[in-house]
C-alpha cells in the first residue's frame, strides 16, 4: 500500500503547536507520525491525501507559520524500512515490549510482543496504543473473554492473551490489519484469538465478552459503544482510547446513557484513554 510522507517544518519549533497540529492532521486521515528537528513527519495512504489539507487556512490562527515537502512512499519492506529509520522497541515499566523480530530479545521483560511492521497497522508508538497497554498490564485478564475492536497489528489481544486470557475475538474493518494480526499471532505462538475483518454490526446477540478494548476514533466510538454495551457483561471492564480530551463530555453523555461508568482517565499529549465498568 503506498502512502505520502508530508514534512512539516517550523521556521520556529513549538513542541506544543507540533502536538496540536498532529492532532489536526490526524483528525484529517494521517496515521503515523515522527518527531524531528523542527517538525515532524506525518504519513497518509496515499489514496487519502489531498494537498489543500495543508494549507494552513485550514488550521485555527494560533497555528504557527510551517513549510512542508511531498514524498511517496511505494509500497515496500516494512521491517527494513522501520529497522532503518525509524523503529525502536517500546518497553512500558519494565512489564511489556513490543519489538520487531529483528530485534534482541528482552529477557527481564515479562510480556514480549513481536511484530512484523507494517505503516498502516503501527507498531505501538502512539500514545494511545501505550495508554492501552498501560491499562492491559492493570487489568484483571486472566481466564477472560475479551474483544479487541479495531485490532489494527493485534498487540492489545496479543498481549490479552500473554497475560492469560481463555479467548480473544479481534476485530477490524481493514483486511490488511487482519492479515497482519494473524502473522502477528503465528510470530507469538497465539493459539486462542479469533481475528475477523468488519465492524461492530458483526457483532452477535448471543456474544459475550469480560472486557472490551477499543482504540478507534471518536465519531465511531460515539456510534458503536452502544453496541459494545450490549455483548459486555455485567460488571465488564471496557477500556477506549484514540480521542482528545475535548471529546470526553461527549464521550461521557453516551456512557451515562447506556449505564457506563467511568471509573479513570489517562493522558499523554493530548490523546486520552478511559476506563469503564458497566453498571449491571
């Protein structure tokens, strides 16, 4: 799949303005992000992009003046190019790695999690996929059913199912996240996670699950957690991510509608995670 990489530079770098103007652009379809000297690297599929995204019309005033470059990235051997660029392990308090398989292994690390890279898929660099890893290491999973919508690489089931859960349903609406969630499984020797390609309407009366995970979006978190609530047991955990902090009196209306309670909150630049329990 090729994507643009954009290179955002400003003539003076605020870490600050960067932070909020990757959150604009990611609201604008961009995916995958790398800090740099005086910017950042912001990347789209390429079927996504339009440049009048960029013009800086388009951002609040406060924005300050940026150049950006094009550049198309064909499709390619991930592991190399992330191995080359970019990639690094991500080690969360000494608890939880995720690697590429051609890094060392970690063996004070309790949770390795393996991943063959892939740009649309990620490789747990975001903030919200290390809030949800946070929240993964706190939670009681043991013997748990969980669902992982929106599965992307499938490092939260994966991870689910290292710290002990009987079963993982994953779902995502991108084949491509589907397929590469079961390369992910075959690299980790997971045997218990069911990964399935669509949304939540494939979702089943008779489903039913101790813990949801979902680390999508606003606008579908705000359409489908109703539909989470229903295959969540009573007293069920459901812990979300991939939304900013400006969205949580939204988020907040439909979980007191449908007897959610949420019981904390994790920030890290910007993006927010929540923790829930259900009210039955």
């Amino acid at each position: 799949m090729p994507y643009k990489k954009v290179k955002i530079i400003f003539p003076v770098f605020s870490y600050d303005m960067a932070s909020i103007l990757i959150v604009l652009l990611a609201e604008k379809g961009f995916e995958s992000f790398v800090e740099i000297t005086d910017g950042f690297e912001a990347y789209i599929q390429t079927h996504l992009f339009k440049e009048d995204i960029l013009k800086k019309e388009n951002f609040p005033d406060y924005i300050p003046d940026y150049s950006y470059s094009i550049e198309e990235i064909p499709p390619q051997n991930w592991n190399e190019y992330w191995e080359k660029n970019y990639y690094s392990p991500i080690v969360i308090d000494n608890q939880c790695v995720v690697r590429g398989s051609f890094h060392n292994e970690f063996p004070n690390v309790k949770y390795q999690i393996i991943i063959e890279p892939k740009m649309s898929f990620g490789t747990g660099h975001h903030e919200t996929t290390e809030m949800m890893i946070r929240y993964i290491l706190e939670t009681d999973i043991k013997g748990k059913k969980i669902l992982d919508m929106g599965c992307g690489s499938g490092i939260l089931g994966i991870l689910a199912v290292k710290k002990g859960a009987e079963k993982v349903t994953a779902i995502d609406i991108d084949n491509h996240c589907v397929e590469n969630s079961y390369e992910n499984c075959s690299l980790n020797n997971i045997k218990n996670m069911n990964i399935l390609q669509g949304d939540a309407s494939i979702l089943k009366p008779e489903d039913s699950f101790d813990v949801i995970f979902a680390n999508i979006n606003r606008n579908i978190l705000l359409e489908d957690i109703p539909k989470y609530n229903k295959v969540l047991k009573s007293n069920g955990t459901m812990i979300l991510s991939g939304f900013y902090m400006t969205d949580i009196e939204a988020i907040g209306e439909i979980l007191q509608n449908n007897n959610l309670i949420r019981i904390d909150l994790k920030e890290n630049n910007l993006w927010i995670a929540i923790r829930i329990i259900k009210n039955e």
